[in-house]
C-alpha cells in the first residue's frame, strides 16, 4: 500500500479543522467495501487526535495512528484530492452525527475488524 505524502496527513489534518464551518463535497459516489474503508480511516483519525489531545496517547502512537488511516485510504477510489474531500466529508458526518462517547464506542466495537480488512 502506497502512504500518502506528509502533505496529504496534514491536508488531512486541516479538513478535520475546518469541516465544521465549510462543508466538504466529495466528486464521487463511495459505496460498499470502499465506504467501510473511508469509515474505518475517519475514526481512526478522529480517535487518535482525541486520545492524543486527552493525554492518553504518545504523540508518536497518534502519529502511527493516523498514518494508518491515511494507509486505509488506499482502498479508496479517486484522486487524492478527492480521497481528502471525502474524509473531511466523513469527519462532519461523523461530528455531527455521534457524541464523542457513542464515537469511542464505536471505534471500540470496530477497531478488531477495521484493522483485519483495511491493514
């Protein structure tokens, strides 16, 4: 699997930042297999930056964390401006449709299998 530039992590990054106030619109349809793997990177992502600003986590295991999501991507269609349209897509569903508890919980429930099909 192809890691994406460190450019992309905190392009990434920044769509998590601002998706709250500007909405992001993906140019393509994600379904199935592609949409678990989309899904499966956004938690990732959010739950690590949360662990790590909560002090649970090193910096360098958020680090690890997060390039592990960015790894997931590959099993994403499109461009990679297109891939980070669509995570900061998934970040704002994500935000606003789950607490951070229901969030945790989720993560916790899924993490296993993520990880058995997307690393």
């Amino acid at each position: 699997m192809k890691l994406f530039s460190l450019a992309a992590a905190a392009s990434l990054a920044l769509t998590l930042t601002l998706s709250a106030s500007l909405p992001a619109r993906a140019d393509l349809v994600i379904q199935g297999r592609a949409a678990q793997a989309l899904h499966c990177s956004a938690m990732l992502f959010m739950v690590s930056d949360e662990m790590y600003q909560s002090g649970y986590i090193s910096r360098a295991d958020r680090d690890w964390a997060q390039n592990a999501a960015i790894s997931m991507l590959a099993y994403v269609p499109g461009t990679q401006d297109q891939k980070v349209k669509a995570m900061g897509q998934r970040f704002q569903k994500l935000m606003n449709t789950r607490t951070l508890g229901g969030l945790m919980k989720e993560y916790n429930d899924t993490a296993k299998w993520c990880q058995q099909n997307f690393l």
